[in-house]
C-alpha cells in the first residue's frame, strides 16, 4: 500500500504516515459518489443547508485542535490558523444566507400560455484539487457551495495540507453529508493525476500556474467544466500623496503575512520617487520588528516556508535580483538547519529585468521599485502575465479609481491589500487563472443553467 508523508516543516519532523489512494481507489470512490450524487441533490435545500449549519458549529467547537493541526503541518503561525478558522465563519454564513437565492428557479416570461424559466441545476459530481496555503479557505469555498447546491465532491486536499483536509471530512461527516457526497482522496499529484482520468463533472483546482496548465492539458478533449484558481504577481502602487509610513506598515503586512505564502500576498512594489526613501525606511524598521520563531507561539509573525523547495526559488531571485544591481536592503538568508525557514527579505534598486519583480516568489521575499509617475507605475503594474489583485495607496479616491481601472487584475484595492471577501467574486486575469469562487457567481458556479418551456394552455 503506498503511504503519504507528512512532516512538520518548522523542524522537519515526520508527523505521521498516512495510507494514501491509487488509481483503484479513486475511480471506486468516484463511482460511489457518481450513484451517491442524486439522492443529495433531492434533498430539500433546507437538509443541506443544515448539514453546513452543524459543519460550523463543529469548527467552532473544535477550533483550537484545528488550529495546531493545521499549524503543525503547514508552519503557519498559530495566530494565523486561528484568524482563518474565525474567517472562515463569515464564509459559512454567507453561503448559507445566499444559496436559496443564487439556485433559485427563475421564471423569465410567463405570457400567452408559455412559461420559460431557469433551474439552476447542479453539476453532478465535481472534484476539487486543492492548495495548502489557506486549506480552510480554498477548500471551502468550494466544498460548502458546491454540496449545498446538490452536487457530490471528490476532494484532494494538498499532500501539505492532508490533515486538515481530512479535518474538514470529519467534520462534514459527523454534520451528516453521507460520506460517498463528500469523499476525501489522500496523496500527491499522483492521486490529482487519476481523479482527472475520472468522469466526472467539473473540475475546480487552486494551486500553481504550472499544475493548472497540466490540468488543462490532462481535460483537453473532456468538455469538462474547468476552473484554475492560480497564482499572481500582485503589485501596489504607492503615490507620493501617501502616507509613507502608514502604506509601509500595510503593505509591509500584506506582503509577509503567512510568511509570504498568500495567492493575493503583495509581490511588488512600485513608489513615487518623492517618498521612496521615507517609504523603504519605514517599512525596513517594520519587516525587521515581526518575530520569527516556532510557529506554535502565539507571538510568531513569520514561521515556516511549507514547502522546502521553495527556498530554491527564494534563494535564486535574491541572487538574480543582486546579481543585475539590486541592493538588500533586509535579510537575504536562507536558515541552515532543520525546518524550512527563510528571512523576510527587502529588496530595493529593482526592475522587470529580474525575476523577483516577474515570477511569484511566494515567500517572503519583496522588491520595492521607484517611479517617476502614474503612467509609469501603470505600465510597471501591467508588465505581468499575472492578473490576481492589484492596490493603489493615495489619499485621492478618484485618482485611485481612475489608476484601477487601467490595471488587468480580478480585484483591486484601494488603501488595503491581501483581502477576499465573501460577498466579491474572487478571480484571475491571464495567468490568474479562468473562473471564479466566492459572491452568488461562485455559488453559482456549482450549477448549470437549465432552460425550461412549459406550454400551459
Ligand atoms: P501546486 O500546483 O503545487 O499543487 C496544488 C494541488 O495540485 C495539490 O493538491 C497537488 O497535489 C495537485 N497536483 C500537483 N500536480 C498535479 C497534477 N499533475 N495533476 C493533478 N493535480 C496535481 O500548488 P500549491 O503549492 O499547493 O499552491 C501554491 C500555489 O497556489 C501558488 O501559486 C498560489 O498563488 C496558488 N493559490 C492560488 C489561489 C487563488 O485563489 N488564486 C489560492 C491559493 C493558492
């Protein structure tokens, strides 16, 4: 039988091995859950809806032991894993309040004897192939839409966010979703390359560009639904009307939170030439107060890198970076030693020659670059295949509004950064990715509009 691994990355200890599926067990569970599927989606809503109901009650009952779960598995700090657990309740209670209306059936024209209306019929079956960065979040947001609008779910969690997903399995299970609607894969790319070999009906993955390309390739020829939910490369623009010091702490936040490992995490930043040194001096001091140490402390800012070879990647775009005349301006330093640890890096003096200001880092590495103007810091903006979020720091909303508009990104923010909302759909432009989750579209993202003519005379 083979096993899954899983190691702490703060110390590089194993933490348990796991059986975990092949190609066999996939395609039984697939057809377990295909002839489980339409007995849920007959359910009355309302059953579902307190299913998910139950599910909430148990994350807040065992929030602290999902926490340290989800801590000890990915390097998160504490602090972090409860702040998603308690984000995640929003979520919850905003499927539940905007499901009835999203899946609705709509009658469009009622005239002359003829009615046209839609259903918003489920999907079917759908697997989700899922991220470990925010494993509540992204295994969530389309786990909870996805069974309340009647469809069943094959899972796979990442192998660096198996527990958790596991978690999230039991706690569904004991609200009651019959465990062939809700059925969790355990393994690598492996298991995510045989669920695709599958039939089924929609395919909703978050993770890297490179794996969703793959994904894309593996359903060309399928007619398949497919989603990709992918990575960015997501730059702010700071006026010189800003607040140095402000912007600084924000983004200085919004680029290491989560030790960097956010898909809407701020990779780059561009700042009018007038307060660039006030800039880079505040947010130096703030980068070098965070506290770096074991992840289980409440007081940790930065933990663990989850996946060792990302240092690779960290290592090679600092010294590309000082390699074509970047200067460091904080840490640099990969840590010898057990675990995966690097130090929040600051880079200044930096430009679209080199990597760190064009390919996700997702880590806590940051470039921040000086421009001129506007026009400037826009086309800096757009130098990207990416298109995930983009924020602009001024004390002027039409002239934040106004630089938004000409930035291709799927959310932008003004005087905020590395922030979802449950009520905003949350997409990508270009490399970002295709689709959505999140709003009533990511509701209704789980459903297939069905057209309805009844003649009634
Ligand atoms: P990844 O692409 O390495 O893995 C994602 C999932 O795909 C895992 O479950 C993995 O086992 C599976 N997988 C790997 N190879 C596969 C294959 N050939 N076929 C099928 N499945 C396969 O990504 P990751 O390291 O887990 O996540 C980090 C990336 O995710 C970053 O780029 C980040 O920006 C992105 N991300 C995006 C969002 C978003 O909402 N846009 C959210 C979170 C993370």
């Amino acid at each position: 039988m083979t096993t899954l691994s899983i190691h702490n990355p703060a110390d590089g200890e194993l933490i348990i091995a796991l059986p975990a599926d092949d190609a066999e067990s996939v395609a039984a569970k697939t057809a377990a859950a295909r002839a489980a599927q339409p007995a849920w989606a007959a359910l009355p809503l309302e059953r579902r809806m307190a299913c998910v109901r139950k599910f909430r009650e148990g994350v807040v009952r065992d929030l602290e032991q999902l926490a340290t779960t989800m801590t000890r598995e990915t390097g998160k700090p504490i602090r972090m894993s409860r702040n998603e657990l308690n984000g995640l309740l929003p979520r919850i209670d905003f499927f539940l309040a905007e499901t009835e209306a999203a899946i609705a059936a709509e009658t469009v024209f009622d005239e002359g004897g003829m009615k046209e209306q839609i259903q918003h019929a489920p999907l079917g079956l759908v697997a989700n192939i899922s991220a470990w960065n925010y494993p509540w979040f992204v295994g969530c947001n389309v786990i909870l839409p996805a069974l309340l609008a009647g469809n069943a779910v094959l899972y796979k969690p990442s192998e660096y966010a198996t527990l958790t997903g596991l978690e999230i399995a039991r706690l569904l299970d004991e609200a009651g979703v019959p465990r062939a609607v809700m059925v969790t894969l355990v393994g690598g790319g492996e298991v995510g390359t045989a669920l695709l070999e599958q039939n089924v009906d929609g395919v909703f993955f978050t993770g890297s560009h490179a794996t969703g390309k793959r994904i894309a390739k593996a359903l060309a020829g399928r007619l398949v639904k497919l989603q990709l939910e992918l990575g960015g490369k997501d730059p702010t623009y700071v006026c010189e009307d800003a607040d140095p010091k402000a912007a600084a702490e924000s983004l200085a936040d919004g680029a290491m939170y989560n030790t960097g490992q956010s898909c809407c995490s701020v990779e780059r930043i561009y700042v009018h030439e007038k307060i660039h040194a006030a800039f880079v001096a505040a947010f130096v001091e703030a980068v070098r107060s965070m506290r770096r140490g074991d992840p289980m402390n409440d007081d940790t800012y930065i933990g663990a890198v989850t996946r060792a070879p990302q240092l690779d990647v960290l290592e090679s775009q600092v010294e590309d970076a000082i390699a074509k005349g970047a200067h460091l301006v904080a840490g640099g330093e990969r840590r010898i030693g057990a675990g995966n640890w690097f130090d929040p890096t600051v880079l200044v003096n930096v430009d679209h020659t080199m990597d760190v200001m064009r390919e996700e880092s997702f880590g806590p590495v940051i470039g921040i670059q000086k421009v001129v103007d506007d026009a400037e810091a826009v086309r800096l903006m757009n130098d990207t295949r990416y298109g995930l979020t983009a924020g602009v720091y001024t004390r002027d909303e039409q002239r934040a509004r106004a630089l938004l508009a000409q930035v291709n990104a799927g959310s932008v923010y003004w005087n905020c950064c590395d922030r979802v909302s449950p009520r905003l759909p949350w997409s990508g432009m270009g490399d970002s990715g295709i689709g959505l989750t999140l709003s009533k579209y990511g509701i209704q993202a789980f459903t297939r509009p069905k057209a309805w003519h009844l003649r009634t005379q």
